[in-house]
C-alpha cells in the first residue's frame, strides 16, 4: 500500500489518491445517480486502502454526507479514514448564498457531524468565501471548534491569495482546495509558493477536467450535460486539447498505464501537492485510480508533460 503522506501540518496522514465523492448522493449535480453505486464506491475506496474521502453540505445537497456517513459507519473503520467535508452555501428563499459568518460555520460543522454519524470531523473546509466576513475570524471559528474537539484540521476552498493570507493571519489553515490541473495552472503563480512557504497542502479539484485529461474522448464526443458549456469542449480549444493529451499516450504505453494515470502521477510531482481526489461513478474506476501509484514518473518525462501544457 502507498506510504502515506501528511495534509499540510496537520495530525492527518493519507494515502496520496483519495476519493471525490460528488457522485456519491449528489443528485443536484449528475442526473440519474444510482444512491448503491455510490455506497459501493465508497466501500470499494475504504476496503482499498484509499482513506481520504472529500464530501460536501452541497453535494445532494446533504445527501452525500448521509450516504458516506452510512457506509463508514457500517464498515467500522472509521478510524482508518479521514474525512473531509465543506460548508458555506446558504438557502435563502430560492437563492443560495455563501456565509462564512463563525455561527453559520459551527452550526454546519454540527450538522454535518450529524449526517455523517461521527463525532470528529478530520478536515474541514469554508466551501466559498463570503462577501462580508472577514476571512481569519471564519477560520478563528473553525480554530475554536479544533479546540473543542469537533475538527482535526482546518482549510479553505476557491479563495483568492488575498483571502488565503487574511485566512492564515494567524498559522491555522492546513489544507487549500482549489481548481488546478494541466489546462488551468493559474495557482502556480501565487497559491503555490505561498502554501509551500506555510506548509499548507494543496489539493486541487477537476484534475481531468471532466475526463478531458484521461484521453476517453475523441473529436466526435458530444456532450449533453456540464461539459457542453465549458470552452475546453469547443471548437478548436478541445481540438487542440485532444491532440496534447495524445502525446501523453506513448508515455502511458510506455509504462502500461492509461492517460489518466500519468497526468494525476505529475500532479503529485508539484511541490505544493500532496494528495489527489479524483472522484468516480463506478467502482472500477475507484481501483483503476489507485494504479497511478505505480506511476514513477522521470525528469525528462515530468517536463515533456510540463512544456506540452505550459
């Protein structure tokens, strides 16, 4: 099994492939989920050795705490995983808003340990900053609720590097979540250098950009669901992206491996990186993650991958 890794300063160690559980419950984002599939994903994860599974509030919305909550529960391992999950969306009316506000984060964090029928929450994230409230009092609130117990570990998702630095006033932040992958490689900029400077783990989301990175399409797939709005999809962008991921595929060949995995074996070749959470609709696919850590990637091979999607 891998050598696990530590999230930033925090106690948690991981397996560096988890799970995004997004298609776990979470019916307000893939049509026609089968509630089964998505326990079995879970157990095929934690029967696996994967123990980092990455919920949250608005997944389902709700439904994807309930049903890893239910499936961990009923493994009785729960101290082999480590959860994470996120808070911040708010209903309002028919609105939805974010709120980082210190009682709306406690309140969630109590909710979610409901749902999720622990009492420890290993990581928690503010999902989205608030408009209003000032970023290292969100972050002092979850700071208060590590002190009582109810969480082990402390991040953020989707700030700026201005909310990062205002977030982490005070040292407390352990883990970043953000957009990161071979298409969008904004947050080597700035995000980068600073949480490798404060020893904050950077986790980065849609790491095969809706499998665009895993070569499954061709310059015939149609889409017909979030994919056909995004512009990697269209025209000549997803032609020439096609033809990038093309030249992955004599390095995959090479070592026996798919598309998929080399590109989530480079990502944890970055500095700031130390875990992956490619998500999955099918257990298979859960086990076919894992071999990226069979991947050893060479210099030479890690800046051919840098140079093609510099």
């Amino acid at each position: 099994m891998a050598n696990k890794v530590q999230l930033g300063k925090s106690e948690l160690y991981v397996n560096p492939i988890g799970l995004g559980t997004n298609a776990v419950g979470g019916h307000n984002l893939y049509p026609n989920l089968d509630e089964e599939a998505g326990k079995e994903l879970v157990r095929t994860a934690i029967n696996n050795g994967i123990n980092l599974l990455d919920t949250a509030f608005i997944y389902g919305p709700e439904r994807s705490e309930e049903l890893v909550g239910q499936v961990i529960k009923e493994t009785g391992k729960r101290q082999d995983v480590v959860i994470a999950t996120k808070g911040a969306h708010k209903f309002v009316g028919n609105k939805t808003v974010f709120d980082n506000s210190p009682d709306f984060l406690k309140r969630s964090v109590d909710e979610s340990l409901k749902r999720l029928q622990t009492d420890v929450i290993d990581l928690f994230y503010i999902h989205f900053p608030d408009e209003d409230t000032p970023k290292d009092e969100a972050v002092g609130a979850l700071k208060e609720l590590k002190d009582a117990g109810k969480i082990r570990a402390i991040g953020v998702s989707n700030f700026s590097i201005d909310q990062l630095k205002e977030a982490n006033k005070d040292g407390y932040v352990d883990v970043y979540q953000g957009e990161y992958n071979l298409l969008k490689r904004d947050a080597e900029k700035e995000l980068f250098p600073y949480v490798k400077e404060n020893n904050i783990s950077f986790v980065p989301y849609f790491p095969l950009v809706s499998g665009l990175l895993a070569g499954k399409y061709s310059i015939d797939t149609r889409f017909d669901d979030l994919r056909k709005n995004n512009p990697e999809f269209q025209g000549v962008k997803f032609v020439q992206n096609l033809a990038k991921v093309d030249k992955l595929r004599p390095i995959a060949e090479s070592k026996q491996v798919d598309v998929a995995h080399i590109v989530l074996a480079w990502y944890l070749t970055r500095p700031a990186i130390d875990v992956v959470i490619p998500g999955a609709k099918r257990s298979e696919q859960v086990l076919n993650n894992l071999k990226t850590l069979d991947v050893s990637l060479t210099e030479e091979e890690i800046k051919t991958i840098d140079d093609l999607f510099s």
